[in-house]
C-alpha cells in the first residue's frame, strides 16, 4: 500500500468488470452457491462482475483521502479474448447469456454493440488508468471509456461495505485502510 500512496501524482487501482454484471443479483449469502449446487456459469460470472464494481467502490472511498483513484472497467465485448477460449464458451452457452440479460432487460433487445478488439479493450483500461480528467469521478465505473452510472444494486453502499466484510471474513485478514 505504501508504493501506491507514495506515487507521484495518485496511483490508480483498475479492475475489470463487464456488463455481464447485468446478469445476476448481488448475493453475499451464498458467495460459493451452496457449495456449488447451485452453480450457474453466467450467474457466477455475473456476481462476479458485480463484486468487482462493489469493490471498487469500495475502496475508491476507502482510498479517496490518500490520493489513489479507483475504478471498474468493462472494455467492451471482446470476441477475440482468451476468455471464450480458456473457458470453453460454446456458441450454446454465449447465447443463454443473451437470452439471461434479455430477460433481465424486461424481456427487450439488448441495445446493439460493436464487438471490441484486443486493443481497443487495453485502451479501455489505459484511459482509466492514466487519464488524470477522470480521477476526480472515482469511485466510478467506466464502459467503453465512458463514466456511466451502474444498475442501483451495483452502487449500493450497503452491499459494498458488506462485500468488505465478507471479504475480510474470507480472506482471515482486517483491512483498516
């Protein structure tokens, strides 16, 4: 911690998330699905997702009087990425994911969006990482270089402290930051 509050002009802390927080609810209850029995892959990731907003949030408030920025990232939907590879994402699998978020979006289209490329995606994270005209906006939560405002339960106070302290339960350490 010492090196991020030592830097020069503010250190900033980028986390990825995604949109596809979009496809679950915040759920500190059960964080392994009841040992996973209740598991579903796009649930899961969508908690995920949400946990990483959460946390962000988090700690951007934690972090705000030492000078260190904080923020979630979502840099687009990136076809090309390890992630549909490394994670065996089927074709079948992609569009239950879409059909999740439909039903999620009242039952409406999803407004259309260009895939992102690898590079466009990094330049996603670089702009919340390096660029000093946002900072003032952290704790905040970027989609596509752009500052948006997340769904109500993703910016939740409440469920953003409780995720830290169900983290610091998990993890076995206090964070006093």
């Amino acid at each position: 911690m010492g090196e991020l509050v030592a830097a020069e002009k503010g250190a900033t802390i980028v986390n990825l998330s995604s949109r596809g927080y979009e496809l679950a609810e915040v759920n500190l209850e059960g964080p392994n699905f009841k040992d996973g029995r209740l598991y579903h892959p796009w649930n899961a990731y969508g908690q995920s997702k949400i946990a990483n907003i959460l946390f962000s949030r988090s700690l951007g408030k934690k972090l705000r009087n030492k000078g260190i920025a904080a923020f979630a990232v979502h840099p687009g939907l990136i076809m090309e990425s390890q992630f549909f590879i490394n994670a065996k994402v089927s074709q079948e699998l992609l569009m239950e994911g879409f059909e999740m978020a439909r039903a999620r979006n009242d039952g409406n289209p999803l407004p259309p969006r260009a895939n992102a490329t690898l590079t466009q995606g990094a330049a996603c994270v670089l702009v919340a990482a390096l660029d000093p005209s946002i900072r003032e906006y952290s704790p905040a939560y970027m989609v596509e270089n752009q500052i948006v405002k997340p769904k109500t339960y993703a910016t939740n106070e409440a469920n953003a402290e409780a995720l830290w302290k169900l983290s610091e339960k998990l993890v076995g350490e206090k964070f006093d930051i």
